[in-house]
C-alpha cells in the first residue's frame, strides 16, 4: 500500500466579500496527495490558489469543506500533531532580519521545546547544512537574498519534521541563487526521506526541482503526474507562429485550422499555438498558407510539448497569459 504524507481530499475555501470584491472561492474542490520522500511542486499562476493550500495544510487556516491528513494526523483534529511534524517556510520570510543567522535559529528551536544546548547543536548542523557557517554571527539583513531563501529553509528544519512545505522558495531569486536551492532541496529530500511540498508560479522550477507535479489553476487540480509524463501525454510538436497583427478576425485561425495534421489552435493577441502531428513538415504547410493570403509573420518555431503547452492543454490558455490576468 502507498504511504502517503500528504492526502487532501476536495478542499472548499471561500474568502468573504469585502467592501469592493464579491465572495471568492479559492479553492474549488482541491484533491492532492504527496508520497513519503517525494518532492511535489504545486504549480499554479498568481490567485490559482496554492498559498491558501498550504495555510490549510499547515493548519494557519481552515477549509469550509474537504478534508486532509499531513504526516497522517488530520488538520482539523489534531493540529498540534501536524504541526509538529511539519517545517513550514511562507512566502515571506519569517526571520529577524536583526539577529544574527544562528541566534534566528537557536530561537527557533528554543520555540520547538529544544535545550539551549540541542538548540545551538542543531543550529550549527543547519548552519554548515546550508554552507552558512561563516555567515552565522551576521545580521540577517546583511544577507544576499539567496542566503536568506537558505537559512528560511533551515529555519524550518530546526524541529526535524518530516513534512517540509515551502511556499515559493525561489520568486525573487537570481537564477544562480535559485538552482542552488533546487540542489539544496533536492538533497534534502534524497539524503533524508523528507517529503516537500512546494508552490511555484516558474514553470522551469517546477520542471527542474519537482519529482511530481499538480497543476493548480481557479482552485482545482487540473493536471498530475512527472513533468515527463505530462509532457509525454501531448503527442505532437507545438508550433508557435508569431503574427505582426493580431488575429482579431479570426482569418488565421480558421486558414491554418484547414490544414492537415493540425489542431488545438489557441489564439492569444499576436501568438498563435497549435500542436502537429509532426513539426517538420506542418512549418512549411504553415507557411505556404499564411503566405498566400500574404499575411506578415514575424517567426515560426516548433518544439517539443513543454510544461506550458500541458498547461494550455488543460486550461485554454498559456501560462503567461494566466499571470496577466492575476
Ligand atoms: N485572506 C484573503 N482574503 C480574501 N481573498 C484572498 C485571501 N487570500 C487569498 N485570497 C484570494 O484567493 C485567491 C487565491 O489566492 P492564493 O491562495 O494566495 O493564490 P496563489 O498562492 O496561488 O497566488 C486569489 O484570488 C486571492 O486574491
Ligand atoms: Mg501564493
């Protein structure tokens, strides 16, 4: 039988109305499970709904409905359990940008009911864990904000829980600080059989780090599985055609969906995307077509299906235009 560290079952959340936004149900029927050890990246664009998954997981808030069990403690019955047996990282830090990297954690684990002793013992392992330890006696605001992204991790680690959820890790990192902490997180999950739980609006981060994936999008789950599977369950090539106009007609849409071999076409502005049984010879015939009718482009690519034409798959729309509209 699967052993799982996570199992949420058809989560319900809606926030009130407020003075100028009608009721907003952010989550919608949300089901997700994470095996033990595993790394699963909960990918979603901005208002899918992910941080407020993790605050109901993680016990800061409850679900109108659904129902979850973390580390196999239920959220709603023993949230003391649950918390102590997860890490959780928020969004925004949550260190003492005055204190010192090792005084904020020898905090932390005086807060978690360690000795001073097992706190300071501990702190060092993360503070060498995390190649911080020539940084401890600083102030963290002296910190590069990938130093700080890594003792926010460490942070979470003090009380060795078994459930680590960290909201996403990386916004706001330069791409050297964020592939570093993809190593970090992946060790940790290797080295010590942590199970991770991560959101992240970067569809390369959650290629890269996540072992699974669960795209989120208006409070649900759309899609789930490896980023190679899910990707493998496209057949075809994309093919991405770039327009000087847009297509606001719809002259292109419906010339290029005439031809042979080609489907799914989605129109955004001056993008066109479509998806082919085979790119090598669907660029030509796009070509030819948009020719004839002497319609400018600017560029033709083809590629392999990537992580954002699962996303158009399942949701009508790309990736960035997801965010836009956040
Ligand atoms: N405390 C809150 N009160 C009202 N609306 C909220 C609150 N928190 C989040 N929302 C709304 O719920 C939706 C989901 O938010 P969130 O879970 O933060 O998404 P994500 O983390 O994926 O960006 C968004 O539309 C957001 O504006
Ligand atoms: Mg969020």
């Amino acid at each position: 039988m699967a052993t799982y560290a996570v199992e949420a079952v058809d989560l319900v959340k809606t926030y009130p109305a407020g003075r100028k936004n009608p009721p907003l149900r952010a989550l919608d029927g949300l089901t997700v499970s994470v095996g033990e050890g595993v790394v699963l990246g909960l990918l979603g664009p901005n208002g899918a709904g992910k941080s407020t998954t993790v605050k109901i997981l993680t016990t800061l808030s409850r679900a109108d409905s659904g129902s979850a069990l973390v580390a196999g403690y239920d959220v709603n019955r023993s949230p003391d359990r649950v918390r102590r047996s997860i890490g959780y990282v928020p969004q925004k830090s949550s260190s003492d940008p005055m204190a010192t990297g090792l005084e904020n954690l020898v905090l932390s684990g005086r807060i978690f009911g360690l000795s001073r002793q097992e706190s300071l013992q501990r702190a060092r392992e993360l503070l060498d864990r995390f190649g911080l330890t020539e940084h401890g006696d600083r102030p963290v605001k002296t910190y590069s904000g990938g130093m700080q992204r890594k003792l926010d991790v460490a942070l979470g680690l003090v009380h060795r829980p078994k459930v680590l959820f960290l909201d996403e890790p990386t916004t706001g990192l330069d791409p050297e600080a964020r592939a570093d902490l993809w190593n970090e997180v992946v060790r940790l999950s290797g080295q010590e059989g942590l199970t991770v739980l991560l959101t992240t609006h970067y569809l390369e981060e959650a290629d890269r780090l996540a072992g699974q994936l669960a795209i989120v999008d208006h409070g649900r789950i759309v899609a789930e599985g490896t980023p190679e599977a899910l990707k493998a369950s496209l057949r075809g090539d994309s093919v991405h055609v770039e327009l000087v106009d847009p297509d606001t007609d719809g002259t292109v849409r419906a010339l290029l969906g005439q031809l042979p071999g080609i489907g799914e076409i989605v129109v955004e502005g001056n993008t066109l995307r479509a998806r082919v049984d085979r790119g090598a010879t669907a660029v030509p015939a796009v070509l030819g077509a948009l020719e004839d009718k002497a319609i400018p482009v600017v560029a033709v690519t083809v590629s392999r299906p990537s992580l954002d034409d699962v996303y158009l798959q399942h949701t009508g729309r790309s990736f960035r235009v997801a965010e836009e509209a956040a």
